[in-house]
C-alpha cells in the first residue's frame, strides 16, 4: 500500500524552480532553468549525456551548489530538515554494499529510514527482486544492482521521487514493468522525476522537460513534442528541435 498525500499538500507545487544557473569553474552547466511540477506528475528528464540532467537532479536535492536563482521543494529550500525523508532518490552510480545481500542491504537502508521489515519485501517485490534476496550484490548484474537502488529509494513511499537513469541497461519487460510502477506511484499523489538519455523513453512519460547543453528545450506533453516537429520518431523529433534553436 502506498499512502495518499493529504489534498491539502496537493495543491502546492513539488518542484518550484526559478532561473537556476549552475557554474563550473568558467562553464556554465546550467543556464536559467525554470519550470514547476505538480502532485501526480510523471515527468522525464531526457537528453543525451552531458546535457545537465544530473546536475539539475543534484540542485533538487540539495547537494550540489547553485550560481543563481532559486530552487524549492514541496515549498522549502532542498536540503531542508523539514525534506528528510520525503525524497526517495537513486543515484545514477549507486551507492550500495556489494558485500552485502540484496536483502542486508535494503534492511540496512530501511533501518536508516525507520521503515518497518514489511517494506523490505514490498519494495523487493515492486522491483522484482525476492528471489534474489540473499544473493550478494557483488554476484549481480549491472541491470540487477540498478533494481536494489531503485528498492533503497522506494523505501517508504516518499511523496517525491528523483530517479537518475533508473530503467538504463534493464530490458524491455521490466522497463515496462518499471514505467508502470512509477504510473502507480504518481496516481496516489507521488511526484516522480526520471531522468534517461534514452529518447525513446519519452513516450513512457505525461510530461517531457528536453534538455540539451544546460538548457531546457521543451517542456510539454510526448505527443505535442511530435506534433510541434512534425516527426513519427523521438530521436528524429529532438533533432528537429536543435535545428531550431541553432
Ligand atoms: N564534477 C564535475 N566537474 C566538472 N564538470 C562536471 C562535473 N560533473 C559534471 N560535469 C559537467 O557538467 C555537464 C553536465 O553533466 P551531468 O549533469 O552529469 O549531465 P547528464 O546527467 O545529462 O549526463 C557535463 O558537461 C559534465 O561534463
Ligand atoms: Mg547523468
């Protein structure tokens, strides 16, 4: 069971940013990005590597330092105590225990998170991996150890999800299957957030936030970005787009 958020919370904004601009050294990584997300929304982050995704994942979280602009999470600055344990996120190079079990390691973070043992089979179920549990994480696949992070940040249903690359090197069925869960988790009032360079992913999602060199390119429905390009493809439509702004 995954708990509903309160009407009341629904109606502020998840993500609220502001003309962020994010620097490295003398490179601009980031160059005045806004948009907002709502409760509900399934929202995928795609553009080819490079393009800023995980940097703007990061700036959501708290953890990585911004130039300018402003950033706000269900109406607080990331890294707030008041966001603890209210975003569930997997990293793209995750960071669990190789020489600990599937199981060791999600009784290991849900312990962390003060989550009950009932959550430790629930999210090993959703990410298909209960015949798994007492495999040593340094015996799986790159595919396998993808799905116990994508557990780790199912770990108590947080109301916000932030998911970088979480479908990369899995096939297409549990792509699927994974596209379906993160369906669930927006239709009882969950924010999710996908990121993938993968364009064809796209049409897995309500919403698409393009990004390319920093920059948001489009920020609209799947089937408007096909429309507006005049393209049968995802890939070609991108394509399209960069034509444009060139
Ligand atoms: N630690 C770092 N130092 C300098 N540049 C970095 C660092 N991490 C990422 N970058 C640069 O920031 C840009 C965006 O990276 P990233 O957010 O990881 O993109 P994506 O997730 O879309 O592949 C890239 O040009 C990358 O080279
Ligand atoms: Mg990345």
């Amino acid at each position: 069971m995954v708990a509903s958020i309160p009407i009341e919370a629904s109606r502020q904004p998840t993500f609220d940013v502001v003309n962020l601009c994010v620097k490295r050294q003398h490179d601009e990584i980031l160059k005045s990005i806004s948009f907002s997300a709502a409760p509900g929304e399934l929202i995928g982050l795609l553009g080819p590597s490079g393009s800023g995704k995980s940097t703007l994942m990061r700036a959501l979280l708290g953890v990585q330092a911004i130039t300018s602009g402003s950033v706000q999470v269900l109406q607080s600055p990331p890294g707030s105590p008041s966001l603890r344990g209210q975003i569930g996120y997997m990293a793209q190079n995750s960071a669990i225990y190789v020489d600990l079990t599937v199981e060791e390691n999600l009784r290991y973070f849900a312990g962390v998170l003060h989550q009950p043992s009932s959550e430790v089979t629930r999210v090993a179920g959703v990410v298909a991996l209960t015949s798994f549990s007492n495999r040593l994480v340094s015996s799986l696949s790159g595919g396998e150890r993808t799905r116990v992070s994508l557990g780790i940040a199912l770990l108590g249903s947080p109301p916000v999800m932030i998911l970088d690359e979480p479908t990369v090197g899995l096939d297409p069925m549990l792509r699927r299957d994974l596209w379906r869960t993160f369906e669930d988790l927006t239709a009882t009032g969950a924010t999710v957030m996908v990121s993938s360079h993968v364009l064809d992913e796209a049409a897995r999602c309500a919403r698409l936030l393009l990004l390319r060199n920093g920059s948001i390119l489009f920020d609209n429905s799947p089937a408007q970005l096909l429309s507006v390009a005049g393209c049968t493809s995802y890939d070609s439509a991108f394509e399209r787009l960069i034509e444009e702004v060139k």
